[in-house]
C-alpha cells in the first residue's frame, strides 16, 4: 500500500517531480539530453568509468536522473570490462645464489569484456564519462564483448 513506487504505481509523477527539481538553466545541456529521453522514453547510452578508465557501456531508458548525473536506468544492456590478473610463477633467490628472500613475479593484466541485461540499475554520476541518445554507437565506445 505505502512503498510500492512502480511504473503504474505513480512512478511516472515521481520522476517528473525529481526532474523539476534539476534547475531549468541546467536543462539545456546533457541533462536537457536525459530529459528528452526520458520523457520519449527513448533508450540512452551511458558510458561509465572505473577508476583507471572506460568501464563500459550501459543503454537503457532513464528512469529518474538527477544534477548531479546520478542515474536510475531500466531495460540495461551493459557492456563492461574486467582487469584479470594471470597467475605468475614464484621464485626464491636460491636460483640467484641467495636463501633469504622470496620473489614473485607479477602476473599478467588482461581485460575481459563481459555483457548482461539488467532490469534495473543505479549509476552514480561520478561514474558516468558520456550521455547519448544513439545507443546504436555503442559499438564506437567499446569492443564487442563474449
């Protein structure tokens, strides 16, 4: 009765009013861009950022966004990466003529690429490098995953 805030339990009367409160000056730039795709529910794409760069890709249709570009999105395909490291073999100084210290190699860094579908999905706006509303581009941002 109280907390069911859905798409036909007035989701939409709750994300006009999230988006009334983004100040109208603002509107003119990216966040007029999430704006008219929200309201044509149009499907956005979202590329996002780890901490040494490009995560990935996200396209979905903009729920509810806010200034600070925090992002509420639903139907999500999502592209994104993952820095595996390879094992390494270990080595003692005994090889080089010492007994007293164990070195291990460092392993080798390889991204994978991974993909999914999300029914819902919150991106925080730090996270978010670029907004478009062609969410055919993606393809330009990242390549394609397995």
């Amino acid at each position: 009765m109280g907390g069911d805030v859905g798409p036909d339990r007035g989701g939409d009367r709750v994300s006009r009013c999230l988006a009334s409160m983004v100040p109208e000056a603002l509107l003119s730039g990216p966040l007029g861009l999430l704006e008219r795709g929200m309201r044509a529910r149009k499907r956005v794409l979202v590329v996002t950022r780890h901490r040494n760069g490009i995560r990935g890709v996200c396209c979905g249709i903009v729920a509810v966004f806010d200034k600070h570009f925090n992002l509420v999105l639903r139907d999500v395909d999502e592209q994104y990466s993952v820095l595996h490291t390879l094992p390494a073999e270990a080595t003692t100084d005994s090889e080089a003529g010492s007994h007293h210290h164990r070195h291990e190699k460092r392993g080798k860094k390889k991204l994978k690429y991974y993909k999914r579908h999300l029914p819902q999905v919150l991106i925080r706006g730090e996270s978010v490098v670029l907004v478009s509303l062609n969410p055919e581009g993606a393809s330009k941002y990242f390549p394609s995953a397995s």
